[in-house]
C-alpha cells in the first residue's frame, strides 16, 4: 500500500464550485479556461468538497506544504514511501515535534 494514497485521493477528487459568500482566506481566483489548478488548490478543492473545517484545511495545507519543501520542491506524484519516511523521521529527529504532531503529519498520508 503507498503511502500517498490518501493524498492522491484528496487531489484526484472532482472539485465543486464554491457557493456563493463561502470565500476563504487564501482562495484564489479563477485560472485560464484549460489552465489546470496548481497542487495546492486542488487539494483545497477536494477538501471543499467533502465538506471538512477551515481549520481542518489549514491543518492539511500546511502539512501537504512542509512535505514539498522539506524535499526541494518535488510533486507528491513524484515520491514515494521513502520519502513520506524521511519527513516523518526528520519530525521526530530534527524537529523534535511529539507523537501526536507526527500522527498529525501522518494523517494527510
């Protein structure tokens, strides 16, 4: 079983149109007609869709984010469970975050 599945799952998801007085902050404006939306905003999309808090949003948006910096700006498509390992180790080790921050991490996976 992959590690990514949860967040392909997240960002394959079809996206809905936001109704009307239910702008966000960071919500961005429409892109190109066949532009495709960046990473960030499909997960945003997907997380819309199945009707999750704002905070919960923040909370995954964060994490998808630290994910991608801490390895140089690679796409999720492109890594693996090695990867996933490597930022969950570099928590625990590095950051010295809890167990309960690490399941946080561990929770967009």
């Amino acid at each position: 079983m992959t590690d990514t599945i949860a967040l392909r799952a997240l960002v394959e998801a079809p996206a809905t149109q936001l109704r009307h007085g239910s702008q966000r902050a960071g919500d961005r404006l429409p892109a190109a007609p066949g532009a495709k939306p960046k990473l960030l905003d499909q997960v945003r999309d997907a997380i819309r869709t199945r009707h999750y808090s704002y905070r919960t949003e923040e909370a995954y948006v964060g994490w998808i984010r630290r994910f991608i910096l801490f390895h140089g700006k690679r796409h999720p498509a492109e890594m693996g469970a090695a990867e996933v390992s490597a930022f969950l180790s570099a928590l625990a080790i590095t950051a010295h975050v809890s167990a309960s921050t690490q399941n946080q991490g561990r929770g967009w996976l």
